[in-house]
C-alpha cells in the first residue's frame, strides 16, 4: 500500500483541460456582451436567466469541493451519518420556496441588503449586515481555496501556494471579465463534471471491493453505518437531530445569501425562481446518498486492505483521503484521477467565483451606491470588475492562513455558516415575521446573536476576532456623526471603566465573564483610538483658524501626537511586564523549562502558586486599567474643543462664518 504513486500526463492533461472549458466561457460572455456595459447586465444577465442553470449554479456554489472532500473524510473517519446534513439542506430548501422566494423576489433587488434598508428604515442595520455578510463570504472563500490546494499538494506534489495562486486566479479572471453570465455557465459546467467524478469513483470503488452489498458490510462491520445516533446531548458531535434540524436552520441562511438572492432576482418570473429551489431539494438528496457512498466505499477499499492511509502517514490531513484514494485506485484507468482533480478545481472555481461577483455586488449596491449615484453605467460596471479582482485577491491571501485550521473542511465551513449567517438570517426573518420589529431590536439582537455565535465557536473566533473591533468602530463613526466625537469617546471610556469595575468585583473565577471582558475591552480600546484621529484634525481645524494659517500644519500636529504616543505603546508592554513579574514572582522572558517563568506548567505547582499567578494576571488584566481608565476620564473632562466652540471652528475653517474663536 505505501508504494510511490503520482500522475501520469493523461491525468494532468484532463486536469488543464477541466481549467482551461471556464476561462474559455468567461471570453465567450466577454466578447459576446461587450456592449451590454449595464450593472444589471453584468450583476443579474440581464435578469432573463433560465431555470435549470440557475438551479444547478445554487446547487455547486454552496456543495462544491468542500463536501467533494469534506464529507467523505467525514464519512471515512466517523461515520456515515454526516450525510444526513444534506436532508437539513433540502428541508431549508422547502422553507425557502413558500416563505423567502416570494418575500424577496417581487422587489427585484441586486443586493440581499437593500431589503433591510427598506424594512428597517435604517442605515446601520444594513450596513451592519453587508459588513458580517462580507467577512463571511470571504472567510467561506479562502475555506474554498483549501479543498483543492490540499488534494493537488498531496496527489500531485504541487506546492500549497502554487495551487490556492492557481485555482484563484483563474476564478477572479473569468469572473471579471464575464461577468454573471459566465459564472452561471461554467457553474453548469462544473456540476456535470463534479457528478461524473464523483460516480467514477463509487463505480471503481464498489468494483474493487467486490460490489455494493460487500462496501455495506465492511462499513457495517467497522462501526461507519450509524444512523442510530439519536441523542438530545448538544455536547455529542453528530447526531440526527443536530444534523437534520441543525443543518436545517443554518442552511436557511444560504437561502438568503447574496449569492442566491442574486441567482433568483436574475429569473424572469416568481414561478422560476420557486422551480430553482424545489430542483434544488431533489439535488442535494441525491447528491447526499452518492457522496456518503464515496466515503463508505473507500473505507471499504482501506478497511479490506488493511491500511489507514492517514495512520500510516501517507497523507498528513484527513481531507485528503477522497483524492488519495483516486489517485492510488485508480491507476489502471488513464485520465480519471485527473478527471476527480479536475472536479475538485472546478467545484471550488465554482464557489469562488460565485462568492466574489457577490461580494462585488454588495460593495457597488451597500456601500458605494450613494457615492456612485450620479456616475455612468459603464463606469460603474468598470469598477465592478476591479472590485472582483480585489476581493479576489483577498480570498487567495486568506487561504494562506486557512492552511492552519484543523478538522474536516465541512466542520469549518459550517461554522463559519452558522456563526455569521444566523444573525442575518434573524434579522430578515424577523423583519418579516414581526410587524412592530424596530432598528433598534435588529441591532441588539444581531449583536448579541454575533458575540455568542463567536464564543461558542473558539477556533472560528480565534482566527477572526482581529476583525470585530473594526466592525464596531462603523457603528462608532455612525454615533459619532450623530453626537459628536467628544461625547462618544466620553462614553466608551466610562463603559470600560464600569466593565472594568464589574470585573473586579467578579474576581477571575467567572471564565466566560471574563472572555467577554477581554473581548469588549479590546472593541472599546479600538474605538477609542481611531476616533481619537478625529479628535486631532479637530485640533488641526482649531490650530489653522486660531493662526489665520493659508496651508493647516496637520503633518506637525499628527507628528506630535505620534511622538507622544509611540513611546508610550513600546514602554506599557515593558512596565506590564514588570508589574507581572513583580506580582507573580515569575519572569516572562524565562525559558518556558525554567521554574521561574510564567510560562510554566501550572499543573506542576502547588495551590498557593497556581492561585499567585491567576492573582498577578487578573491584577493586570483588570486592576491596572481601573486606575488608567480614571486617569483617562480626568484628561478628557480637561478637553474644551467641542459643542458649540467645535461648531465655530468648523464654520470658520470651511469659509461659512468668520466668527473670531
């Protein structure tokens, strides 16, 4: 089983070929529609797209390579029963047809988030919105990218980077220069070809094993056929319930992705697009049973064999099995292993270029919409298409630091579903479920819905909480707007000076307390400081007017500023670090094998010693910032530069009054 095995030109040929059909699509459309120079054109075709393609796009836009590896590494490792996920997806599918379809489609929208616009009357909770619905778009991406790359780097030898470079780029040209159309019809493309790998495989599978009856036995014998798991425990991994209900729920919010909104708004009738999710249900059933069946009979294959590939360390993830098994199966059959890469290229294709037209679409229709109001079409259609390179760009980036997330690629996608797809999916629902629904509730419950979604999922939270800050901060910029800088920084500081407070009389024993704590500290912080940028060209305004000055000397003040705060980030860590080791006794520079260094293993010291460090560590966490929180509150009531005096200055610097301030 451990002999040397690789491609042969055959396979490497099909492969191209599979890359080669999409961009060939792309320059058709390209060329064909040259004239048609229209956002709705580009965005929608033209909203005159037929059914079966635009039902086929859904379907290998959101199943793709994720589950073409994904679940039969599920399968193969824990069990059939993963499939039963793609029951839940069809029973969103049904939900979909009789409740979202008919809400959406009459308002003939380009962007999922006009609709909260439009219901809310607000601005924020769109804006909100399409920000939570574009990290999560492109965290889904870079998971897209990870599929395939993993399969070439195990198959085919190629290198990680060639390979997310490779499929990227491919899918950002095509989709940038054909716009809807070509991504639709190389989705069709994609499916027929993902389908026919997928059977390829059962087929040679079942064959070598000894036929389906025998794949059923093995797996029965080796514990993977256990549709038996029923259990209410959240803690179990999957069950029946989980997957169906589960999967139901999350599966719903794809139904209200801008991905999908985009498809059915591109229909010609609300009939077509409730067709597109009823063929949609058949699909994934389908689709479901001939994916479980890959996972069963490589296990079969293996289990007959005698050998675990990733036990005996001939592929080093567990996503990589399906590919592997294809590649070393299948030998005698020139070209098919090519064919299954080709597939998994082209099923991520598929999600890729579908995840960055859409994403291009939210960024013209949400947040350049006003600004670009007066333009010409083509100008707007021409910034669209650099918009999909860019975010293209960003996706093939991402997928970089995806490499390092570990699990099943199913487990990570639905994670990022389920965390950052629920509070839309709240909030449209609830929009249109409850009449007397108001901004505020959609704000509040989103971002509560948010901080939980994150904090049950660790691994997800840990790799994107970089992001939340800057989130709040447009929810900052929005008050600031409305009253002021002054005000809003005045606020944030006694709201970290009352968490802070809370805390202490909390002590370091409540952990999920005390995430929280971390967490909302860091989001307040980051506030703080960037509108505190805000705060400075304030003073620039004040300083230009107050000295009559031609040119305003922001570079000197900015300068300033920066001189007296730079030192001050370099010197808190040093002193922070001193008052830990003054507190606990322990030095951080130490080797984490000497006795001495905070970093040692707790579980090696004694009561009185593990509670020092938990002592000396919520001292700094919590104590230290009491007493900068009130230092702070005392400068900042010093600070005269707002309200009416702000306002004079203002009108004086842009010409409008020549009040002497």
């Amino acid at each position: 089983m451990a002999e040397e095995i690789s491609y042969s030109m055959v396979d490497y040929v099909v492969a191209a070929i599979t890359l080669v059909v999409p961009m060939g699509i792309g320059l058709w459309y390209a060329v064909k529609d040259v004239h048609k120079g229209t956002r709705d054109e580009y965005l929608l075709g033209g909203r005159q797209m037929s059914v079966l393609p635009v039902a086929m796009s859904i379907f290998i836009t959101f199943v793709s390579a994720i589950s073409l590896m994904g679940t039969p590494a599920e399968t193969f490792f824990f069990g059939v029963i993963a499939v039963c996920a793609h029951i839940g997806c069809s029973l969103s599918y049904i939900i979909g047809c009789f409740t979202f379809v008919p809400l959406l489609y009459p308002l003939r929208l380009t962007s999922v988030y006009e609709y909260l616009k439009l219901r809310y009357r607000s601005e924020a909770v769109r804006l909100l919105s399409t920000i939570v619905g574009l990290v999560g778009t492109i965290i889904y991406q870079s998971i897209v990218l990870l599929s395939p790359a993993l399969a070439l780097q195990a198959c085919a030898g190629l290198p990680f980077w060639v390979s997310i470079a490779l499929i990227g780029s491919i899918g950002t040209l095509y989709t940038a220069i054909g716009g809807f159309k070509s991504v639709i019809w190389t989705d069709v493309f994609q499916m027929v070809l993902v389908f026919l790998g997928v059977i390829a495989i059962i087929v040679k599978a079942c064959i070598a094993v000894g036929g389906v009856g025998e794949v059923w036995s093995l797996s029965k014998e080796g514990g993977r056929i256990n549709f038996d798991k029923f259990s209410l425990d959240p803690r179990v991994r999957h069950t029946l319930l989980s997957l169906i209900v589960g999967t139901m729920f999350m599966w719903s919010s794809t139904c209200l992705s801008q991905a999908t909104v985009q498809r059915i708004s591109s229909l010609k009738s609300l009939w077509d697009a409730r067709m597109v999710f009823i063929i949609n249900l058949f699909i994934n059933v389908f689709y479901g049973a001939l994916i479980g069946l890959v996972g069963l009979s490589t296990y079969a294959y293996y289990s007959k064999h005698g050998c675990d590939p990733y036990e005996a360390g001939l592929i080093n993830n567990r996503n990589q099995i399906a590919p592997y098994f294809v590649l070393q199966a299948m030998t005698d059959m020139p070209g098919m292993a090519g064919l299954f890469m080709g597939a998994l290229c082209c099923g991520s294709l598929s999600s890729v270029s579908s995840g960055i037209n859409s994403m291009a679409a939210i960024t013209i229709q949400d947040i350049l919409g006003q600004p670009l109001q007066h333009v010409k079409e083509e100008i707007i259609t021409f910034i669209t298409k650099l918009l999909v390179v860019a975010y293209g760009a960003l996706a093939i980036g991402l997928a970089y630091f995806a490499q390092s997330m570990d699990g099943p690629v199913t487990q990570l996608s639905g994670s990022v579903f389920g965390a950052l797809g629920s509070p839309i999916l709240g909030i449209i629902v609830m929009g249109a479920a409850v009449p007397w629904a108001n901004k505020y509730g959609a704000l509040a419950g989103a971002a509560v819905s948010l901080a939980i979604n994150l904090w049950s999922e660790i691994c997800l939270s840990a790799r994107i909480s970089f992001l939340v800050p800057h989130l709040n901060n447009l929810y900052f910029l929005t008050l600031k707007g409305r009253y002021g800088a002054y005000s809003v920084i005045q606020v944030l500081l006694l709201v970290k000076l009352t968490l802070r407070l809370v805390m202490w009389q909390v002590g370091p024993t409540t952990i999920w307390l005390l995430c929280f704590f971390i967490a909302s500290n860091r989001v307040f912080t980051e506030g703080t400081c960037k509108l505190l940028s805000l705060v400075i060209s304030d003073l620039v305004d004040e300083d230009a007017v107050l000295h009559n000055r031609p040119n305003a000397v922001s570079a000197l003040i900015f300068g300033t500023a920066a001189l007296l705060s730079k030192p001050g980030q370099t010197l808190a860590p040093i002193i922070g670090t001193w008052i830990l080791s003054l507190q606990t006794g322990h030095d951080i520079f130490r080797s984490g094998l000497e006795s001495g260094s905070i970093k040692a293993d707790l579980s090696l010291m004694d009561t009185s010693a593990r509670e020092s460090h938990r002592s000396g560590v919520f001292f700094i966490l919590v104590c230290v910032p009491v007493t900068c929180a009130l230092l702070q509150l005392l400068a900042w009531s010093q600070f005269s530069l707002k309200g009416h005096r702000l306002a004079q200055v203002k009108a004086a610097r842009e010409g409008l009054d020549h009040i002497q301030v």
